[in-house]
C-alpha cells in the first residue's frame, strides 16, 4: 500500500513539474477592448479572462487545475442530489457589470434554490496566484461566498452586507469554517474525498459517505 502511495505521489508531483498554467496581465484596457476580447476568444479556446478596473488577465488553466476543478463540481453535484438541495449550476460562464468595471470566469459556480443572474456560490481552483484582487471583483457582483481551494483544502469567504473594520482587507467578506450557504455540508470531509488519487472511487465513496450520514443532510 505505500509502495502504491508513494508512486502516485511522485507521479503526481511529475506531472505538476510538467503541468504549467500560463498568465499574461496588461492594464489601461478599456471595457470595450474586453468585450472584443471575449468575443474573440469564445468558449472554446481554453483561456480564462478576468478584468477589473483597466487591469485584464488571460489565464491558460493547467490540466492540474481543471481536472480538480471539475473534481470538485462532481462531487458537489453528488451532494446536491444526496441532500435534495435545488440548484442551477454556472460552470464557468462569464459573469460581468459593465457599470462595476468588474468580469470573470469562475471554475464553478451555481445559484442555490432559486436560480438568478449572477451566482450565490463562486468556486476557485488556485494552482498560482494571480494579480486581480478576486474578492473585490466577487463583491462587485454580490456573489454571496466564495470558496477558494488551495493546497488540498478550502478556504470559505461569505460576503457581509455590512464592512466592519475587521473584514476590509477581505474586501467586506468574511472567513469562516463552514458554508453558510450549504451549512448541512461537511466542508473538511469534501476536501478529504478531494485527496482520494482515483476520481470514480472518490465518487463512490463520497455517495455512500452521505448515504451514511444522510440523517445530518
């Protein structure tokens, strides 16, 4: 069993010496040379863009990124179905206000119970660390939380509609421990499913742990 884990640990960490994500930044962009961009790019290119004030990044994912990415999507999917929660899911569909100088692409997103414009809950996969303040660019969107995932495990923002003092550094959100959006869900045994090397048996694992535990859902 430790011959087979350590292997996988080296397979893995050969593949993110290889698996690079790319990132090009300018500013003094215009909302307008945005749009184009956009539209230029379309949906099938493998880029993401994200502006904010004049400032644009084009960010090449890396199969690392989206392969947990999507990880993460499927297993929340799981728990939707599990817990019997109603949900419209946004992928990465670009999410923009014009008069809040403010788009992006989120890696997953989703509206909880009632489906709207703009999502409840943005997920982001941090493989390397960008130059646009994300939270500031989540507030302008009033996307309720935000959930980064780094370094195996999440960090949960939930954006207050008041700004005490001690959460203006986080932009008017808040750290937590748990989802206040999805407060039945086990936030740290998600991650740990996350960890799981083979995704189908993290799948199977995940569904059966819920079944188990259907009674806190």
């Amino acid at each position: 069993m430790l011959t087979i884990e350590l292997n996988n640990l080296l397979q893995e960490q050969a593949l993110q010496h290889q698996d690079t994500e790319e990132r090009y930044i300018t500013d003094s962009v215009s909302w307008e040379q945005y749009e184009t961009l956009l539209e230029r790019i379309g949906d099938a290119a493998g880029y993401r863009v994200t502006f904010l004030d004049g400032v644009l990044e084009i960010m090449s994912p890396s199969r690392r990124h989206e392969s947990r990415k999507t990880r993460i999507g499927d297993l929340l999917l799981i728990y939707f179905v599990e817990a019997d929660i109603e949900y419209f899911p946004f992928g990465s569909t670009t999410l923009r206000q014009e008069k809040k100088r403010g788009g992006t692409e989120p890696d997953e997103a989703y509206c909880i119970g009632t489906d709207r414009e703009f999502p409840d809950l943005a997920i982001e996969v941090i493989v390397t660390s960008g130059s646009i303040n994300t939270l500031e660019l989540y507030r302008r969107l009033n996307v309720q939380e935000v959930w980064f995932w780094c370094n195996d495990r999440f960090a949960i923002y939930h954006l207050r509609e008041e700004i005490p003092v001690e959460f203006v550094s986080n932009c008017g959100y808040e750290l937590i421990t748990k989802s206040e959006l999805l407060p039945e869900l086990d936030i740290d045994m998600l991650a740990e499913f996350l960890k799981v090397p083979q995704p189908l048996a993290a799948a199977k694992e995940w569904k059966q742990y819920l079944r188990s535990n259907n009674s806190n859902l």
